[in-house]
C-alpha cells in the first residue's frame, strides 16, 4: 500500500542533464498534482542508466545533476536512482501517492502502470505535456545549437 | 545612502548560460556574505551586454537565464540588467548592503568599488572565489564537451 501521510509524496524521475526551463515546468507541473502541501521528490537517472538506454553517458555527472535539480525551489529531495533500474524498488522504496511522467516517458509509464495494477496500490499515474514555448526546452536542442555555434 | 533594512541586500550578476554548479556555490557564498536574513537579488546579464562584451550570444535567451536563476531556492529575485549597462544605475535602483563578486568579474569589482568611493555609499564589496571540484563548472567547459562529444 501507498504511504499515507498529510503531505501527498509526488515522484518524478529524468535525466536533467543541461537544467532547462522544460525540466523546471515538468517538475512544477508535477509537485502541483500533489497540491499546496505535496512534497517532490525526484530520482535522478544513473549515469551508467543513461548510457544503456541511450548508449553515451550525459554531460554532466550524475552527482552534479542530482545537486542542481535538488537546488530548485520546486524540489524537497533529489536522490539518484538505483544502478539496477527498477520501478518496483524505487515505488517500493518511495512510496508516492502520485508518480508523474513527461511528455518523453512513455516506456516507464507502462511499466509503472503493469506494477501498480499487479501489486494493487493506491498510486495514482499521471502524465504532463510538453512546456511549449519558443525557447530551447530539451537538452538535445541545447546539445545542438551548441554544436552548430562552436564547431567547425 | 545604501538602503537600510532587517534583511541585508546581496547583489550578485552574471550570464548565467548553461546552468552548472559553479553558479549555484556561487549564488550561495554571495547570499552567506550576508548572513541567515539575508535576500539575495540577482542581475541577469542581457542577451545585448554579453553579445557586445563577448562577441556572441549566449546559448540560452535572456527569459529563460533569467527564470532558471529565479527557480533556485537560493535566490530571492532574479531581474534582467538594462540594456545599456551602467553598474551606478544598478546600485542606485537596487540599492544592496553588499555586491558579491565572481572569480571572473574583476572587471566589475574595480567599476563597482570606484562608485562606491565616489559617491561615498556604506556598501560592501566582497569577491567570491572559483568553486573547486572535478566537474564541469564553466559554461565554457561545458560547451567544449559537447562540441567534442557531438561534431564530427
């Protein structure tokens, strides 16, 4: 079962590497599922993770990701995840009553939904949109104006 | 006369393109400098200064430096410098009990202490030093790791 307490636990999880305003909207987005009284918590991806999925290590460490997401106001706690990803520990470990997912977590929301419903828990599931605005929101556009500005 | 209030005034500014650690122990040595009430305001540099000073613009726009600065639990207010930079402007509109300086900001320390002297103000300058770790803590590091793991 879900933890039950009066602050409602919000969990959101990424990779943040190269802090952005659509990183900064999706965290606010999320805390707000949770209301005035929730409390944020977000598990910030192992850099051994990320190189698995997507097979080349961030730039930044994981260790400089987690402090700067945790250096946000709209953040209680940034913890990094688990070198052997798996949902079932870290809800297990967490206990949300909210997991909120981005625009770009389609495959973790699967799998978090197939947990949920085979343990039976009071976890409630919820997707945010992409922040649309005219800015450079994902770390990939930020990757490649750098590139396309500084290389030759 | 520098504004006298229960909580001192810390004045810090900066680029702030591609935010790192380097600029939050930064952002967070200015605000120690005046103590636990202290307010720490940030002037962010405009998307035109950094152009004319630096020959290019920064990566990020001027909105998105600035709402990123602001998200920091560190800092109470993030505002954008004027168009036409003038650090006696700045102090008269601000009016900070203390103006903390960057590592890279010598520059700034002599026009800001010249001021001070001449119009006599009860402001403290102090500088505060390079933020020593094995991580990427410059925007330029940063950058040259991209254009290195990305250009052909």
């Amino acid at each position: 079962m879900a933890h039950k307490s009066k602050k409602p636990r919000v969990l959101a999880s990424g990779v943040f590497d190269l802090l952005h305003l659509g990183h900064v909207k999706f965290l606010e987005e999320a805390k707000n599922t949770g209301g005035k009284n929730s409390q944020l918590i977000v598990i910030i991806a192992r850099d051994t993770t990320v190189e698995k999925a997507k097979g080349r290590k961030p730039i930044m460490s994981e260790n400089q990701r987690r402090t700067l997401v945790e250096s946000l106001k709209v953040v209680d706690e940034a913890i990094l995840g688990l070198e052997d990803f798996d949902i079932g520990d870290v809800i297990e470990h967490i206990k949300p009553d909210i997991i909120a997912l981005g625009y770009d977590q389609a495959d973790v929301e699967k799998q978090v939904k197939e947990y949920v419903a085979k343990h039976n828990l009071n976890v409630k599931v919820v997707r945010i949109g992409r922040f649309e605005a005219d800015e450079l929101d994902s770390s990939s556009k930020i990757r490649q104006r750098i590139v396309e500005k500084y290389a030759r």
